[in-house]
C-alpha cells in the first residue's frame, strides 16, 4: 500500500484584488502591516537560463521571470517616499490594495474636498474628493508613479487626471530608480502646481455654457464613426449629459465632462476575465489618463476652453 502524507505542500492562491480601508494608517508602515505585506526575494535562474531571476512574492511564491537586470524595490522601499510626501503636502492615507494577481500595488491617499463653483440656484456645488496614489509593481509591467485621481463624490464618477502632467513621478525599475525617486521628491511643489492647475480648469468649465450642438460635436470627437458601439456610447454620454440625479445638468463645458465620465463609470462594460474581475477591471479604467485627455482635448477642440 502506497502511503499519501497528510500535509502535502498546497499552493497558496494569488493575492485578490480587494480596496483596503487604510484611514487609521500614519504611515507606510502601518499600511504595509494592515495588507500583511512583507519582503519579496529574487532566486538566480542562471542554471537553467542565462541572465534571468525568479521573483517570489513575501510568501515565498513564485510570482514571475525577469531580467537579471531587473532591480526590485521591496514594497517599504516602494512607497517609503510617501511619508515624506504625507508631511510636505499633507494628506491623508485612505485606501490600498493588490491588483494583477498580487504584481501591482497601489496606495492612495486623500488631499481634501474642491467644491465647484455653480450658479446661485443651485444649494451646494459639485465635489471631488482629490487623491494622491502610488503604484508600484513586482514584475516590471509598471513603473513606481504617483499621480493625482479625481472623484466625484455626489455619483462615485472616477478619473486620472486629464493634465498632461499629472504623473507626479513616474520611475523605472533600474538601478539608479532610489536615487531618481529621490531626486522627483525633491520637487513636491509640483504636486501642488497640478491640483491648482486642475482646480483653475474645472472652474474654466464650469463658467463655460455649452450649447447641445456644441455638446454634438465634442461626442462626435470622442466617439467617431457609424458603427453600432460608436452609435449606443454617443446615445450614452447625451442621457448623461442632462441626469440631474448624478448632478449633471445639460448646461456647462463641466457638465459635459461629468457626462463622459459618468458613461465611463457607470455605463461603459467592463468585462471580467480568467484572471481579474469586472471590479478590478474597473478600477484600473479609472486610473487610465488617456480617456479623460481625450474627452478634454475634444472639449478644446469644440469650446476652445
């Protein structure tokens, strides 16, 4: 009789993508201690292929192969810039978690409310929650940045800042990366320059009044052509563009973003694969730069605003 051991070695699954309430945290320390994260280590893989490493997640799990190159930052490295940045700035640290199966990791912190100025029928302005966050990734699929996120607290629209210099800092993983992320910490003031520069363009466009003609064109833009998907996204954003219950009001340049936005939170799918979810998936769309810089672009185009 062939004996089986009762405690054969089992693989641990991957870290799942979950936001992690991280507001008691007064720095990276305590954040790190809440995700449970440790050290992650590198293994030669010379005998097998010349000049590349095994990366091992801080649970001694393979987690991928890259160049022998490859300069990994432990996650306390990855991030310790923030706490500086924390006292500079002064923010508040409010979420974090993995995506990419474990390979990605992200923090974000909450630099405070901006309330949009309105007309005076209106009791209370729109709000946006501003944000700081850093990612950083174990595997080379993502540089260490920081940049600043905008979300609308009234409908939870979410987007990346539309200023072409919203990445705060943005470092490979090379040797002189310490030394580089360093150096961009030096310029923090420049944090400050990209939030005031965003807050001066969103009072832009809430002076802005826009015309549905107008609010045609700027859709025309953003989603060209006759096919069906460019057809049923127009069809989207115009129901939008005019949904008071998410404080869109069919009248300002800044109604019109809000209507984009809304289509990319709320209505645009996002669809769930082998390995992430549909959640997941949509949380890294709100991160992407490129579409509000379209929309906003489009919007230049049209209002010259």
């Amino acid at each position: 009789m062939i004996m089986i051991p009762n405690s054969l070695p089992t693989a641990i699954a991957p870290r799942a993508f979950e936001i992690q309430d991280v507001s008691d945290c007064d720095n990276v320390n305590d954040v790190l201690t809440t995700l449970e994260v440790g050290d992650y280590s590198t293994q030669s893989l010379n005998h097998i292929c010349q000049g590349f490493k095994l990366i091992k997640d801080d649970r001694n799990e393979p987690l991928t192969i890259v160049s022998s190159t490859y300069d990994l930052l432990q996650p306390v490295e990855a991030f310790a810039f923030l706490d500086a940045l924390k006292d500079e700035v002064g923010f508040d640290y409010a979420n974090a978690g993995f995506t990419h199966q474990g390979r990605q990791l992200f923090i974000q912190g909450s630099l405070g409310e901006f309330e949009v100025p309105t007309s005076n029928d209106r009791k209370k302005g729109d709000v946006l929650d501003k944000r700081i966050v850093a990612r950083t990734s174990f595997d080379g699929s993502l540089a260490t940045t920081i940049q600043i996120e905008l979300l609308r607290v009234w409908c939870d629209n979410g987007c990346a800042s539309w200023d072409k210099e919203n990445k705060i800092a943005k470092v490979k993983h090379t040797r002189n990366q310490r030394a580089i992320m360093t150096t961009a910490l030096e310029q923090a003031t420049g944090m400050r320059q990209v939030i005031q520069s965003l807050e001066s363009d969103i009072v832009t466009l809430s002076d802005r009044e826009v015309t549905p003609y107008e609010f045609d064109l700027i859709n025309e833009i953003v989603f060209k052509g006759e096919s069906k998907q460019a057809e049923t996204a127009r069809e989207a954003v115009k129901a939008q563009f005019s949904n008071e219950r998410l404080g869109a009001f069919g009248e300002t340049a800044w109604d019109v973003f809000n209507a984009f936005t809304a289509y990319q939170t709320h209505d645009r799918t996002t669809r769930e694969t082998k390995q992430t979810s549909r959640q997941e998936n949509l949380f890294r769309s709100q991160s992407d730069s490129a579409f509000p810089t379209k929309v906003r672009n489009a919007m230049n185009e049209v209002l010259a605003v």
